[in-house]
C-alpha cells in the first residue's frame, strides 16, 4: 500500500476480494479483448472475408497478455483509452491487428464490458442476501418464543417475540432478492450496433445483409455470456438500466439501515447486541464500554449507498440524443460505489447475525416494568364483562396510567398502576383478581411465535432451499 497518496476506505477496508477483483483494470482490459474475440469470431463464423480462422486463434491465445505499461503510454500520446488497447493488442496480435475493434465503436467494449461486470457483481450481491436471510432465519426458529417488549413511536407498547421482530428483517430482504432477480432478467448485452446504434458500419461490412447483421449482435451477445440483447440503443445501452440498478442496490442499503439502527438502539436497552470480541476495545477512555462498531459502521456505508441513486437518475436524464459523455466520470466512480458498498453493508450483516447475542433477564427486566401498561387493554375489556362502560373505564384507567406513569418518571418508584386500581372503588377488581387477571407477560404476544414459523416455513425455506448451493461459502471477517 502507498501510504503517501489517499487510498479508497472500500478497498482497503471494508469490501471483498471477489467483489474488487470484478471492478479491476485486470477484469475490464481483460473482458475487453474478450469482447474483441467475440465480435472477430462472430464475423467470421458469419463468413466475413477479412477475418481468417488464424486471426481469430491468435487473439484468444492473447487475451491474458496486457502490456498495462505500453496501453497507459499510448493513452498519455493519443488520449483516448479504447484506442490505446487496441493498439496494445495489437503489438501481440499483428497478423490479428487489422481487424481488431472491425466495425465497432468505443462503447462496444465499454458498455459490454460494463454489463458483464454487473452481471457477475449480483450473483455476489444475490449470495450475501441468501447469506443473511439464512443466519436470521436461524435466529429467529431459535428465538421464535422469546417474549420481548415491543415499540411503537420507540415507546414501549405490546410484546411481542425475538424471533417475530427479526422476521420483519427477513421480509425486507425476500423483497431486495426479489428485486435482484429481476434486475437480472434486464441485464442484457449492448451487442454489436455501431456508433450510435445503426449497425451502419456492419451493414456495409456485410454488403447489405440484414439477417446476418442481426445474427452478428446476437452471436456475439451470446459468446459473451448473454441470453439476450438490447434490441435498441443509442451509442450506449440504456442508461436507464444503471438507474434501476442503483436503486436495487440503494433498497438493500436501506434494509441494511433499518436493521442497524435498530440493533443499536437495543444494545442501548441492553437487550441484544452485535458479536463483541475477547479483545475489542469499545472506547480509548471508557474501558467499559461495548460500542455497536460494526452496527454503526454498516449505518454509514448504506446511508452513502442509499444517496447514489439520484446520481444514475440525473446521468439517465441528461444523455441527450444518442448519448453525451457527461456519464463517463461519474460512472467510473458511482458504479463501482454503488457495489462496493453493497458488498461492504451485506459483509457486515452477515458478520453480526452469524453471532448475535440476547440477554433475557434483561428482557424480562423490561417486560416487567411495563407489564402492568401492556394489561390495561384487557383489564378494560374484562371491566365491561362485568357490566362498565367502556368509556368510563377508560377513563379511569388513564388517569391512573398517567399517575402511575409519573412516579415512575420523576420519583423513580416502581409502576404501581395495579395498586391504584385496585384502590379505585369504580374498577369491579381486587388486587388479588387483577394479579390474576394480569397473570404473565407471554399471553400478551398473541401469534407471534407461530406467526414466525408459518413465515420461515412458508416463505423463507422455499427461497433458502432454491438457492442452497449459494450457502455457506461466504467470507464475512472483519478485520478492521
């Protein structure tokens, strides 16, 4: 590392091995001349003249052999990257070299390659999600009847279960994988259509034959590893797409978001935490502390990923005509980010979820204080069995909540709400009835223990078995 010029946190810190590797120069040059392959191959298995059998041999058997140092050269002289690979290539491919880049224009290799970087970036994206959605499924069969105090407006309302609030994580995520999935089907190849995308120049190439100007864009589309091909573009495929593909990936982020700061906000209740290590330091003063590092760390990476997608949308609304290269710069940076960075938040979610840690007796700490609260419901439905008006009754009931909720607050006493109705000549219970009337905290989270099997059964296992070869084989360390 050169420790003298600023180096990308995303790189040297926070992502993958497999997801740097794709945004490489090693990978773009490299899928480059694969790309010039495919487009020699196609012509002259389409029986273009120029192209010979021997041309074609020599620039597969060159695919690997960059010279990095001779094409950065020539991009300083003559300013214009494709040409200085092509001239690259061309030094180890001189009975090749004529026909090299025949017919196409710069966003041939551009845009092609592009696509297939972001084909393989989601298969990487796609094994994260099934990674996380696997080790919360986990933890929520293992929690399901964890009865745990439940927060409307982050105030304490119904319990409800461990394994139930995480279910609500899960669900986020089926709806990420299912947008992936999608995004998939609409990842297709720019093909071979010329400068602005006429084909004009191939045409001429083939002498006016249509059908094999068309054969030539889907040939060429499949030997790169498309099932498909843009039927129309302008010099580059549409834009549009890496819009869509910003806000697939900016949608994990905002999942990734939610869970975070949740999570924070229970370590604070000191409920459930993230993985703390034997020799994590939480602060360089306070020895004692436990800070949600990794929690915290995923809340800013996908706060930086949930900001990219207006960038692709000004992008997309300002290629005027057939296209203008104001997307160039931009894209260099904010398409790579915008992977980098779901690969860095999902990394983390699957680091803290593989070993998340909850404290019962800190949960039945806080279940406690607020039960004789979380009872009033059906303290009121019970005093209309007895023959109150509703109305009446809740009012009564609130005016000792807010009492027994003030000594709580300003005095510090513990919540004597029971007592104070029990007291109240208007409430049809004794102390010893309404002890019994409020019983235990578990009665108050209704279906949620079965409300989290029928999910991960009927919803999370298909998903789970449909892609069980993607399990497993996930490296989520943390290293800084």
């Amino acid at each position: 590392m050169n420790r003298d010029i600023y180096q990308e946190p995303l790189v040297s810190r926070y992502t993958s091995r497999a997801m740097q590797e794709l945004f490489s120069e090693r990978f773009k040059f490299t899928h480059w001349r694969k790309c010039w392959v495919a487009l020699a191959e196609a012509q002259y298995e389409l029986g273009l003249s120029a192209v010979t059998a021997d041309m074609v041999a020599e620039l597969k058997a060159n695919i690997d052999t960059i010279d990095f140092d001779l094409a950065a050269a020539k991009e300083r002289e003559i300013r214009h990257d494709v040409m200085a690979h092509v001239f690259a290539y061309g030094q180890c491919c001189p009975l090749a070299e004529p026909i090299i880049h025949l017919g196409a224009t710069s966003q041939f290799v551009v845009c092609n390659t592009d696509l297939l970087v972001q084909k393989q970036a989601l298969q990487l994206v796609k094994k994260a999600l099934v990674q996380v959605v696997a080790n919360l499924a986990e933890f929520c069969r293992l929690n399901k009847d964890m009865a745990t105090l439940g927060y409307t407006h982050y105030q304490p309302a119904q319990p409800t279960t461990v394994g139930k609030r995480n279910t609500l994580y899960i669900q986020d995520l089926l709806m990420d994988l299912a947008y992936v999935e999608h995004l998939e089907q609409e990842i297709r190849a720019r093909g071979a259509k010329g400068t602005v995308g006429t084909q004009a120049t191939f045409i001429e190439l083939f002498n006016g034959d249509h059908q094999k100007v068309r054969e030539l864009d889907r040939l060429v589309a499949k030997k790169l590893g498309f099932d498909e091909v843009f039927a129309v573009t302008g010099q580059t495929y549409p834009r549009k797409l890496d819009m869509k593909t910003a806000e697939t990936l900016a949608g994990i982020g905002a999942s990734a978001h939610k869970f975070a700061v949740d999570l924070r906000l229970l370590s604070n209740l000191k409920v459930q935490e993230e993985p703390f290590e034997s020799k994590q330091v939480g602060s360089s003063a306070m020895a004692y502390k436990r800070n949600p590092m990794r929690s915290e760390r995923m809340t800013g990476l996908a706060r930086k990923l949930m900001g990219l997608p207006a960038n692709f949308a000004a992008t997309a609304a300002n290629q005027w005509f057939e296209r203008t290269l104001d997307d160039s710069a931009i894209r260099r940076m904010d398409l790579a980010q915008a992977f980098l960075l779901t690969d860095a938040v999902l990394k983390l979610y699957i680091n803290i979820t593989k070993d998340m840690v909850v404290y019962p007796k800190q949960i039945d700490k806080h279940l406690r204080e607020e039960l004789p609260f979380m009872a009033t419901e059906k303290i009121l439905m019970a005093c209309v069995e007895r023959g109150k008006s509703r109305q009446e009754m809740h009012e009564v009931i609130r005016e000792h909540s807010v009492a027994a909720g003030f000594d709580v607050k300003n005095k510090g006493l513990d919540n004597n709400l029971l007592e104070r109705l029990a007291k109240d000549e208007r409430v049809p219970f004794t102390a010893g009835e309404l002890d019994q009337l409020v019983g235990d905290y578990q009665q108050f989270t209704g279906r949620a223990g079965r409300q989290t099997m029928e999910f991960l059964d009927e919803q999370v296992e298909p998903v789970l078995e449909k892609y069980q070869s993607l399990l497993g084989d996930v490296d989520a360390t943390i290293t800084v």
